[in-house]
C-alpha cells in the first residue's frame, strides 16, 4: 500500500470495558470523544494535545498515536514518514474509559485514511491490529464499531458481534478524580480463581447479553461479577465502596474497565449527581454511538 493523503482526521469514542462479569470480552463506547488529526511531514514529528493529557503526554515521536502510526505504516509495508498530531483529547486517561484503545484506534485509523483504502483496509481489519496491540478486544471493538459489543478470539484472528442494545437501557459514567493505571489494575488479579467462580461469571456473562438486548429489568443480576472487580478493589478503595453501596441501594453498576470510574446502567437525575460530587465522583450521562470514524478535513 502506498500513502495517496498527507492530512487525515479522526474521531474515536470513550468505552468500558468488561461491562463487570464479561471480562476482556464484553465493551461498550460512550459519548465522550477523542479527535486527533495528523499531517505528514519530512521531519520529526511533533504534537499537539488540547485537553485531557495536556500535561503529563509525550509531545514526540513516543507518543501512542505516533508509535501506533509508525508500526501500522510497517506493518502495512508502507513508508513512515514524521507525523504532526493535534490531538483534541475529552477522553480522560487512567480511569477505565479506554484511553489507550481510543489511542490505538485513532492510529490505525489515521492510517488507513492516509493510504486512501478503506475497502481494502476493512474496520475488520482495524479492529484486528487495535486489538492485537492492545492485547485483549473488550474496549477495541466499541472504539473501533461503536455500540455494545461481545468479543472473542478464534486462531490469530479476533471477532466481534455487535449487541442490539435497548434503547430503554440509559448509561451513566460516575468519573473520579484519582487515576488507576491499567497495569497495576491487572497485576492485582490472580493466575487461577475457583471454579464455583468461573461458572457464576459465565453465567452472568450470558445473562448480560440477555438484558442488554431483551430484559433490562434483569440488569441488576447481570451485572454482577466475581472474576476480577473484588480483586481490584484495594488498588481503588474509594471506587469499590461506592460501588459497594451503589449496589447494596439495587443499582445495576460495574467498574468501568479496570477502573476507578463506574458504569452505571441506569440515568442519574441531578439530586444523584450532587450526591455522587459530594463523593468526588463527576456524572457523565453516555448515550449509544458508532464507532471511530472519519472527519472531513
């Protein structure tokens, strides 16, 4: 493939992953986006970052989006030339929303709009090296398809199925000020876990794609979890306690990814979002969206 366009521009969706019992597998996007456009250049390459990560980013060539860029580009057998990015970012980084898949996702995408071939360069095939850099698919898919999605991997190749979610089904992000990075949230988890576990979470898993799509009222019992969120709870001792109360009042809520946030199934009315501020928590309402997509430049 060769590159045909030196400017292309990109939007990519927030998500969380697992959706608490469908662990590394179950993902759905949110309605908090990062755009990020890129321009070819012969030198070296520069970025911009306007909001989330403006201060704690890399500004160079080890950049996510640049690094994923470069790799896609070899990977494709493409030349790699610099990169300027601006990066408009409303995803937050370090609270379980999918920054990193959103990061991926942007790179790749920006790729295939720079070599000028989405028919041969397939969302498929998009998805397929996100989730291979990200090594699990569960935020990939909702990055790069949008919506709910459930997620699996069969040889070499990762696969996806979009979920018909209800339009009843509402969402809301209760977002912390604390960050938790990835790596340490999966450090807590343990090699082996009973197996009473295991097949409760199966279970749920199922149930969920259930609710999801047919019986919301049965989102409480769906949503719970025993395969990773009791592990990580004294990496985010503030987020597992409400989580805890949130649940013990019937709210069908889960750890948003690996957290801190939480993902609520359920519309929070002002009189809760004071509650939850007064908690440290900020409410993001989500809605149902496509995934990453093109911008006109």
């Amino acid at each position: 493939m060769r590159i045909v366009k030196d400017t292309a521009r990109v939007k990519v969706p927030a998500s969380s992953g697992n959706l608490g019992p469908g662990f590394d597998s179950m993902g759905m996007a949110h309605d908090v986006w990062d755009e990020v456009s890129a321009t070819l250049t012969t030198g070296a390459s520069r970025v911009v970052i306007l909001g989330e990560g403006n201060n704690t980013l890399p500004k160079d060539d080890s950049h996510l989006i640049v690094r994923t860029m470069r790799e896609t580009f070899e990977r494709l057998g493409a030349p790699t030339p610099g990169i300027d990015l601006v990066c408009r970012n409303s995803i937050p980084h370090g609270k379980g929303m999918g920054s990193s898949a959103a990061a991926l996702a942007a790179g790749v995408m920006l790729v295939r709009e720079l070599l000028g071939a989405p028919d041969a360069f397939t969302k498929d095939e998009v998805f397929n090296i996100v989730a291979d850099y990200e090594g699990h698919p569960d935020n990939a898919a909702p990055a790069v398809y949008g919506g709910a999605t459930v997620s699996w991997r069969e040889g070499d190749r990762y696969k996806t199925a979009q979920l018909p979610v209800l339009q009843k089904v509402k969402t809301t992000l209760l977002v912390p000020d604390e960050v938790l990075l990835t790596a340490a949230a999966r450090a807590a988890l343990p090699d082996m876990v009973p197996l009473v576990d295991a097949a409760f979470n199966a279970s749920r898993s199922a149930l969920m794609v259930h609710a999801l799509t047919q019986d919301p009222e049965l989102l409480f019992a769906a949503t719970d979890d025993r395969l990773h969120q009791q592990y990580r709870a004294e990496s985010m001792v503030h987020t597992a306690a409400v989580l805890a109360a949130l649940r013990e009042a019937g709210w069908p809520a889960v750890v948003s990814g690996a957290g801190p946030s939480i993902l609520v199934f359920a519309e929070v009315d002002p009189a809760m979002a004071n509650i939850f501020a007064q908690q440290g928590f900020r409410t993001v309402d989500s809605k149902q969206v496509r995934g990453a997509h093109a911008v006109d430049v």
